[in-house]
C-alpha cells in the first residue's frame, strides 16, 4: 500500500517511524499521483537536512543519522566496497553516534574489491 511505502521510506532514510500526520499526507499525495516514490524520498532527505535561518538543522537527529549514512555510503564508494546480495552493507543500524559509523565501516571494509587496483611490475 502507498502507507507502507511511506513508512518504509521513513524507515530507510531516518531508521524511525514517521509522524501519523506526515505519513497519511504522504500516502494520499501518492495515492492521488500528485507525487512519485522518488519525489517522496527527495521530500523526506530535503527535510531531514532542513536548516533554519541560523544554519543550524531543525531536526538535528534526523540530520545527523541521514547524514551518518552519507558518510559510510561515501566511504564504500570511495573504497570500491563490492558487497552485494547476502553481503550487502546494511545502513540501519547508523544512529546519530559515530561509533556505529566507524562500525559499519569496519564491517565495509571485509569487502573492498582491489581487483582494479593494479600495481605496475617494473
């Protein structure tokens, strides 16, 4: 159903539940065809980092975990982390404390591909 897309949209980019609120106005402007899964997460990310006019975010929490998982998404392409299927790299356990940053990059690192990183024979 479009709720459960909503929710699990919350779910993947927050690691929480939405508000009742949020997640009814959500599922209806989906039901309707006003918005598009993707305009749906773009909506949920630009509000997770929204600032005020201080610059600072409005909902440090939700920026701080979004932005947590841009850090270790980063570090995996950076490193050409390879880790796919039963292996892949899962975000939700990225909390707004940076050892579960540092944890799951620990846990990235077990699949950097050097494949393509080829080292001249002189």
């Amino acid at each position: 159903t479009q709720t459960q897309i909503v929710e699990q949209v919350y779910q993947n980019v927050l690691n929480r539940a939405g508000e009742a609120g949020g997640i009814n106005y959500c599922s209806g402007e989906l039901s309707s065809g006003n918005i598009s899964v993707s305009q749906l997460v773009n909506a949920i990310v630009n509000t997770s980092v929204e600032k005020d006019g201080n610059g600072n975010y409005k909902n440090s929490t939700d920026a701080t975990i979004f932005n947590n998982k841009i850090q270790v998404s980063q570090y995996c392409y950076d490193n050409n982390v390879n880790a796919t299927e039963n292996n892949a790299i899962s975000l939700s356990s990225i909390t707004t404390d940076f050892s579960s940053v540092s944890s799951v990059k620990a846990i990235a690192s077990g699949f950097i591909d050097n494949s393509n990183n080829i080292t001249p024979a002189f």
